[in-house]
C-alpha cells in the first residue's frame, strides 16, 4: 500500500456548503492493511466515525456517519483521493454525498496536521 493513514490526524480546509465538517473538525485516522477507519469531532461535529477500504493507491472508499450539533444524526458515502504535498503531509480530495438529511453531493479537501512546522 502506497499511503500508509495509520495515527495520522487530519483538518478540513475546504468543503461545499452542504458539508457539515469545518476547520474545527478534527480527524484520527487508523489502517490496518486495507481497512482504514477514524474517529472524528469538533465545530459542528459531536461525534463522528468512518470506515473505508484502500485500494493500492490509497483511494479511500468510505461511509461516514455522525451526530451534528443540532444532535441529528447523518450519514453518508465518500471517495477520497490522497495526494503528497511538498513537505510530505497527505492531503486527501474527497467527493461526497449524504445519504441521509437533503441527499446532496459535494467536494472538501482535508490535509494532515502534523507536529512539525510546514514548509511553503
């Protein structure tokens, strides 16, 4: 497996305007072999959980559900696209759609954060 998200935490950066998850929101992700999974909170977020496969590009194949902070739950799918960035944090481009609430679709990028200092 080419991308290893084992113990690697992530924040969103961008998302459309049906998306829930916000720079508050913070993501902790797990993997073992091909099965990925996280544990997620923050913003808008009470409580959250995803469970996803990789495949040999660590495309993620994902569902996601959670309770928002109107103590709604929702729930959804996900593909989400890693990408490398220059100082070598994992960035992942990711469509979504909700399977629950207004049933739309919509694009966010999360990226890695990391303990060291990030380079331009």
């Amino acid at each position: 497996m080419s991308i290893n998200y084992d113990n690697k935490k992530f924040r969103s950066v961008q998302n459309s305007e049906s998306g829930e998850v916000g720079a508050e929101t913070v993501f902790l992700y797990h993997q073992n072999r091909d099965l990925v999974w996280a544990e997620y909170q923050g913003g808008s977020i009470v409580r959250g959980q995803l469970i996803a496969t990789a495949d040999e590009n660590g495309v993620l194949d994902m569902r996601y559900q959670h309770i928002n902070a109107d103590y709604k739950l929702m729930t959804g799918t996900c593909v989400s696209t890693p990408e490398i960035l220059p100082d070598g944090r994992i960035r992942l481009r990711e469509k979504w759609q909700w399977t629950s609430g207004d049933l739309s679709a919509g694009e966010s990028v999360i990226e890695e954060i990391t303990d060291r200092p990030s380079r331009p």
